[in-house]
C-alpha cells in the first residue's frame, strides 16, 4: 500500500532552499544600497576665496632709471711749468693731499747758480747805480755856477738812468730766477687725492708735461645721461633720488647739459653729490624719475596672475551665476610690473571682482565663497 504523505527530507530541503533565498535577497538589496550610496555624490562647500576690486585709470606712473658715473667736481693733469729732470717724488698713487702740498721736485743746480749770479749782477749795479747818483748829486750845484758844462752833467745824469734801468732788469731777472725755482716744486692746487703717476724720477720733463692725475676730494658730482624727453622736466636746485650701491640717497641738481649725444639720444644732468660719499671716481649711480604713461588700465596684484600658454596671462574674474559665485578665467595683458603689482588691460571691466591668491587652486567654473573686499588698496600692495 503506497503512502500519500511527502517524505520528512523532501520538506527539510524546501525549507531550506527557501531560507537561502531569502537571505541572498537581503543581502542583495543591502548591497545595491551601499554602491548606491557610494554613487551619490557629495555636496562640497564652496572654497572661500580672497578678492580684490579692479578699478579702470586713464594713465599709471612708473619708475624709470638712468645710469650715470659718479665723477669728481675736478679732476686734472698736472705737471711742472719749467723745464728740469725730476729729482725728487713726494707723493704715491691713491694718497690724499691737500692744497698746496708738495708732489714733485725738479733738480735745481743749474737754475740755483744762474739765480747766483744773477743776484750777483743785481748787486753790481746797485753798487753803479749808488755811485753814479752821488756824482750827479755833486755835479748838480756845479753846473749852476758854470764850474762844470752842462754837457758834462748831462752825461753823468743820463748814465745813472742807464744804470738805473740795468739794476731794474738785472732784478727782473732775478725775480724770474726764483719763480722758476718756486715752480721747480709741484704743489696740489687743490685738496685732492692722486691718480696715476705718470713720470718717474730722473724723467726730463717739458713744460705741460702731465706728471700726475689729480681727482677733488671734497666735492663730488653724478653725471647721468637722461631721455632728452624726460630732462626737460628736470628743475635745477631740486633734489633727487639715487641709488649708488643699492643704497639710497638725495642729490641736488646742479644744472643739465645743453647738448644731446647723437647716438644715445640723451643728455647729462648733473647732481651734487655729498662729500662724505666714499665712492670711487667713475662708479656708477642711477636716478629714478616718475614718468606718466597714457594707456588705460588698472592695477592688480601679481599673485591674481595666472600663466598660459604663448605669453597669455589671465585672471579669475567673480561672476554671479544661478547656483552661486564662480571663477571665470578672462583675459589681460600686462603693461607694468611694479613690485608685487602690476597694471594690466584685457576682458576685465571697471568694477570687476578678481581673486587675488591661490588662483592656481581653482579650476573655471568653481563655485567659490568670497571673503570681504581688503581695506588695503591694490595700489599700496
């Protein structure tokens, strides 16, 4: 006789089988929800961003340098005005003199004896001059009591003049004797300090010859040569800026030359420079002078710049958008660069808000949150 009752196994299995399900769709639905949640994207809060203004100006200002030679007030060859080999150097390159101070000396043996006789020869006719003025003095009351001929008198009266003017000559002479011996040592015509030394001693030299360079100490000038279109708003007196050994100082300006150097299309403007500057004859010194440029623009800090390709510099200009304020890139031209700011033009209106830093962290089209306009203008960055 058959049974109708399923066996106890069969059922086990099913109950089973249906467990398994179960399980698999459960676990099923919790892995499409996690994917599911990892899909979703995440609502990122807009980068908070520093900005500036750009304002529109019709012209900017800019430093322009010119380089110049700082130059001593005088500056000369020097030499003996006699003929004479030189005996004697008093002075080496480099030393500081002072007016009047020996340098050089000539040999002076042979002017030291023509000066002897000469004094000799003006002793002689002193003597002559003495004893024909007492004969004329004698003679004078004789010819008026016609004891003597007034030719007589005549004679001895013409012979003190002859006398008279050979004593003048023979002391002109000895007065040029000891000029030339005065002028057989060369002194400093000025507080100077020494150049070069051009001859040595035992050098026969002529008059004129250069023996040494000469440059002044106590004053000094900056000979710069300045853009013709510049120096005609030079103002003479007024003192200047410029730079000598990356330091700063004001220098008066003493005049500017009239003439143009044809090549360099510039002239010389010279300044005073104080004498308590330790530079060297002809070391170089600049001048800054502010010159207006007319081109329209405004200014921005450099830090807002962003580099593209073929020289293109671009910003990221603030633009109001539906979703918020985003970065868009506009592009400019960069005219002046001026310590950390530079003056530029381009697709950035007056007004427009730019970011100012961390530009290289924000990519076009980014929302971003603005912080409050700096109280410090760009023109002072």
């Amino acid at each position: 006789m058959i049974s109708n009752n399923p066996p106890n196994g069969w059922a086990s299995n099913a109950i089973a089988f249906a467990t398994a399900v179960g399980i698999t769709a459960v676990v099923t639905v919790m892995l499409h929800a996690r994917v599911a949640a990892q899909e979703t994207p995440t609502t990122r809060a807009p980068m908070p961003v520093v900005q500036t203004q750009y304002r529109v100006q019709t012209s900017f200002e800019r430093e322009q340098r010119f380089l110049g030679l700082v130059q001593a007030a005088s500056r000369s060859q020097i030499g003996f005005e006699v003929p004479g080999a030189i005996a004697r150097i008093h002075v080496h390159e480099g030393q500081a003199v002072d007016a009047g101070d020996p340098l050089a000396s000539l040999d002076t043996q042979a002017l030291a004896a023509r000066r002897d006789a000469a004094a000799f020869a003006v002793e002689r006719a002193r003597a002559e001059l003495e004893l024909a003025t007492a004969r004329t003095t004698r003679q004078a009351p004789l010819v008026q009591s016609g004891a003597i001929s007034a030719q007589l008198f005549d004679d001895t009266r013409l012979a003190e003049k002859a006398i008279a003017s050979a004593l003048a000559a023979a002391q002109s002479q000895l007065d040029a004797l000891d000029i030339d011996l005065e002028k057989s040592v060369l002194r400093a015509p000025y507080a100077a300090r020494i150049g070069r030394q051009l001859l040595d001693r035992g050098a026969v030299t002529q008059p004129g010859t250069p023996v040494f360079t000469l440059t002044s100490i106590a004053e000094r000038e900056a000979h710069i040569g300045i853009a013709v279109e510049q120096a005609q708003y030079l103002e003479t007196g007024r003192t200047y800026p410029l730079q000598w050994r990356g330091q700063a100082m004001e220098a008066t300006l003493l005049a500017v030359r009239p003439d143009v150097n044809p090549i360099s299309m510039t002239t010389v403007a010279i300044f005073s420079v104080t004498a308590e500057l330790e530079a060297f004859d002809g070391e170089p010194v600049s001048v800054s002078l502010p010159r207006t440029e007319p081109e329209a623009g405004g200014w921005l800090p450099l830090s807002s710049l962003i580099e593209g390709e073929r020289g293109i510099w671009t910003v990221l200009a603030l633009r109001e958008r539906t979703g918020g304020t985003v970065a868009l890139r506009e592009a400019v031209e960069v005219l002046h660069v001026s310590g950390n700011r530079a003056y530029v033009r381009g697709s950035v209106n007056n007004g427009d808000r730019v970011i100012a830093d961390g530009v290289h962290r924000i990519a076009p089209g980014t929302l971003v949150a603005p912080l409050a306009l700096s109280s410090v203008a760009v023109s002072e960055l």
